[in-house]
C-alpha cells in the first residue's frame, strides 16, 4: 500500500501560465510585493514607523512622523531595485522570471528582444539591477525557494560531482 505524504507539495519550476495566472495585472504584482516585504504591517522605509495610513492611491502610504509638519509618502516600490523605474512592475516580473528559469542565464539583449523594449538601455538597466537585488539580502526575502540544477564547479572533469 503506497503511503502519502504528508509535507508541503514537492517544487517545481513556475511555468508561463503559473505566472499569467499569479500575476494577471500590475495590482497583483504591487499586492504580491506588498505582502512579502511587509508581511505583518506596512512600515515607514525611512523611519520604521508600524502607523502608517493608506494614501488615497492604492500602495501609497503616509508616515506622520518622519519629519514633523512635512508628511512623508512613499509606495510599495520605494526602496527596491523597481524605484525610479518607467517600466510596469508586471514586465520587471517577467524579466525576473525570464532570468531565473533560463537553464544558462539570459543576455541583456536577449532580454530586450523577447520583451520588445524600446531600447536595448533599458533591458540592460534592468538586467544590471535585478542582478545587482539578488546579492542583496533584503531582495532575497522577495523569494521563496530557488532551485539551481546542473550546476558545474571547478575546471576539471575529475573535479564534478
């Protein structure tokens, strides 16, 4: 009698339609952000005030405190590698997703032909710092598990295990 287990679901690779599905639009991606940065409550990047009140636009905050008489407002992207950016946050996304299921990496150029970018600059800005987010400690709280096959250390045969 085959016996079931009880853990979590095995891993597995997020496919294209996992990703249309999970992020169907801009606001699931904010919501999906919102939620993994702060999963208690919203708190001020600048001060780390918890008593923050909602902005009148969606994923807009403001802290009362930061600076006395002068309100500080900030949205779900401020402080991330996504800040200061023209691109929506679904096609960052995919750009993210495009490089971590691409078996041998993916190229700038690469990136800016299957996105259909305007500018090669602008898929090359984006590789640079999503690259840059990933040897950040605060980007990997973003991440849930990252599985990494076929990986080949050293320079000899002799040396692969």
């Amino acid at each position: 009698m085959a016996r079931k287990s009880r853990g979590k679901p095995p891993i597995r690779q997020m496919t294209i339609r996992d990703f249309e599905r999970i992020f169907p639009d801009e606001e699931a991606c904010k919501l999906y952000l919102a939620e993994h940065r702060w999963p208690e409550s919203v708190v001020c990047p600048r001060c780390g005030n918890a008593e923050v009140k909602p902005h009148a636009r969606s994923f807009h905050w403001v802290c009362y405190t930061c600076i006395p008489g002068n309100n500080y407002r900030f949205s779900v992207l401020v402080g991330t590698i996504f800040e200061n950016s023209k691109v929506d946050l679904r096609q960052w996304f995919r750009v993210i997703h495009l490089m971590l299921t691409s078996k041998k990496g993916i190229s700038a150029l690469q990136v800016h032909r299957y996105m259909g970018f305007g500018s090669y600059a602008t898929a090359w800005y984006m590789c640079r710092r999503i690259r840059a987010g990933l040897a950040n400690e605060g980007f990997r709280k973003l991440m849930g598990i990252v599985e990494v096959d076929e990986t080949f250390l050293g320079r000899k045969a002799e040396n692969r295990h």
